[in-house]
C-alpha cells in the first residue's frame, strides 16, 4: 500500500516539489501507524553538495502502537545517496507499531524529501491532540541540538553528532504538551552570522530576517526555485519563541552604535512575527552560550511593546552554561543545559498556554 505525504502526520516546515516532500529544518519530519510487517521508504537528498560530514541525517523512532517512544532512536540513517531507499520497519509477524521519522541534522546542510512510502499492512489512526498548544521556535545553532553529542576540545562539528529532539526547544514543547515547529540555523543572527574575532565587517549574506519568511529558501536556491512564502495556515503557532542574538555578538563586540542596529533589527523581526501570526504570544529569549547582548533583547521587547502595547511579549535571560554540567562540540551546551534550559523556559510559558 502506497501512503501520499497527506496521510501522514507532519512537523515542522515542508516543502512540495515535483512530488518529494522536502522536510529539511531541524526535528521535521512524519509520523504514522499501521498493522503489518514492513514499511518501505525513500528518501532524496543532496550528498554531492557538501562533505561527508554534514551529510543530512534521519532518525526513526519505533514503539508498540499507543505506546510512547524511547528517547533513543532505533534507527540512525545517513543520507548518502541521492535516492536512499530505507527500510523503516520489518518484522516476521504482523504487528501494530507506530513510527516517526525525524530530521536530526539541520536546513544548512543535507536536505531530505520523502519521495515514496510503502506499508505491507493496514493504516492506522495516529493519535493526535488537536487542542494541542503550538510553539514555533526561531534559532540558532543552540535550537538545532549542534554538537549536543560531542566534546569540547575533543570532536569537531558534524551533523552526525546534531540532536535536536534534547535541546531545548523540542524538550520545552514536549514539557508542555506541545506542538511544535523549528526554524534553526547554525551560526545565523539578526544583523550577522558568526564571525572570526579577527573581522571586523558584519556577515550579513544569510540572516534571519531574510529566510524566517520562506518555506525552505535554502533548497529552493538549490533547487533553482523562487522561494515560497510559508503559510502560516498550516502552522498557526500559539507562542513564537525567538532565541538569537548569540552569533550578532560575535560582531556587535560592545560598541555601541551595532548594539543599536542590533536592537533596531529585532524590533523590526518581533514586529515582522506579530504581524504574520496576530494572536501568538512572543517570547524572546538569549543567554545560555553568553549574555552580552541580554540588555539589547529587552530593549528591543520595550520598544515593540511600546507600539502594540496589546500583544503578550517578554524577555527571558538564560543562566550562562556550567562547565560542571559538560560542554558540546565547540562550546556549544550539553543535554544537561539544554534540559536546565527546557525546564526555565517551560515555567515561563507556562502564563501563555
């Protein structure tokens, strides 16, 4: 039995193209159930455009139907090939289990489309809380899980160690009973993407700003289409956390007239949210990997607030990581902070939901 992407349930962003649905931001992916003894995947990618290691990386997960599922995947699958042909379950007796498949790498790198899917059985109802609250998170390389399962000063960056489902966006979500929808980026910013202490002019080729609208803007670059504007129909969120201002610092350095144009950035970005997605709540938040720029957060909350005065919007300053508590790959936080993270920002949207 062939399943059509629309009988699948969906997170996150995705993206339709010549029959593949392109599923590339951090945690996307599908979920389904059925009864019976395979299912059958493929899975497009792009390996040829970048590195073995950053490679776009799928998890799937598996359990009893109406069970929960473990936190440890049972399947790990690199997208090495343009057609990855993936057995996602197979079993010599008929059972009824439930699967999701989940993007662990992130949008910057391989992409993933689901081209076809093929069950030996029966489908089956997922459950489903349609009364569920809906978070969109907008981030950086702290949202995608980036090196969550590596070492400081023992690993170098690679999608393989990327695990967005225990940082802290997906596990703040889940706290809360959440839907959820990620638009992370590594190294992205405001005003500017990261930048080497030894340069001295801004990065700002890809910032936020200028991708947060579209569906996928990256793969459709590489797909040579004109970006599509997301609906926000498919996702309406009911609070947007936005968790950026760690790679602007790189920049911003303390002076003061880019501290100014990094407040006057956010402003325009919180307003540019309020704007597409009237009734959500707004949460801007920043601090785990450093708190410089902390102050120019809740100045750019104070001058939106000012204008909307209706909207519900705060601030939230992050505790800096501990070293106690471990250190990613290139200084980026372990499970430990993210799940210290999750637990404080929980509490503090807790008023919105």
């Amino acid at each position: 039995m062939n399943l059509t992407a629309d009988k699948l349930n969906w997170t996150g962003r995705f993206l339709d193209d010549d029959g593949v649905r392109y599923f590339d931001y951090s945690a996307s992916g599908f979920e389904f159930a059925f009864a019976g003894t395979k299912a059958d995947a493929i899975i497009l990618s792009d390996p040829g455009n970048f590195s073995e290691s950053n490679y776009g990386v799928l998890a799937v997960f598996t359990a009893k139907y109406g069970e929960d599922y473990s936190e440890t995947p049972d399947q790990r699958i690199i997208l090495n090939k343009n057609v990855n042909e993936i057995t996602l379950f197979e079993s010599d007796r008929k059972q009824k289990v439930s699967i999701k498949v989940m993007k662990f790498s992130e949008c910057a790198f391989g992409c993933a489309g689901l081209k076809s899917l093929e069950i030996d059985g029966k489908l089956l109802k997922i459950k489903d809380n349609p009364d569920a609250p809906k978070i969109e998170f907008i981030g950086d390389s702290i949202t995608c899980g980036y090196g969550l399962e590596g070492k400081w000063n023992e690993d170098t960056f690679t999608t393989q160690k990327e695990r967005p489902d225990l940082a802290y966006a997906v596990k703040t979500a889940s706290k809360l009973g959440a839907k959820y929808s990620l638009v992370s980026w590594s190294g992205i910013g405001i005003t500017s993407t990261y930048i080497d202490p030894s340069v001295n002019l801004p990065d700002n080729f890809w910032t936020m700003p200028a991708c947060w609208p579209y569906t996928d803007k990256s793969l459709s670059l590489r797909l040579k289409k004109e970006p599509e504007v997301w609906d926000e129909s498919r996702f309406s969120p009911d609070v947007v956390v936005i968790n950026l201002g760690t790679n602007d610092a790189s920049y911003t350095r303390g002076q003061e007239d880019r501290i100014k144009s990094f407040v006057c950035c956010y402003r325009q970005l919180i307003e540019a949210v309020h704007r597409r997605s009237p009734k959500a709540k707004i949460c801007c938040c920043l601090g785990i990997m450093g708190q410089d720029l902390c102050p120019a957060v809740e100045e750019a909350v104070k001058l939106f607030k000012a204008d909307f005065p209706m909207v519900k919007i705060k601030a939230v300053k992050f505790p800096v990581q501990e070293e106690a508590d471990g250190i990613g790959t290139d200084w980026h936080p372990s499970g430990i902070t993210h799940e210290k993270a999750a637990c404080a920002l929980s509490t503090e949207l807790k008023e919105f939901i």
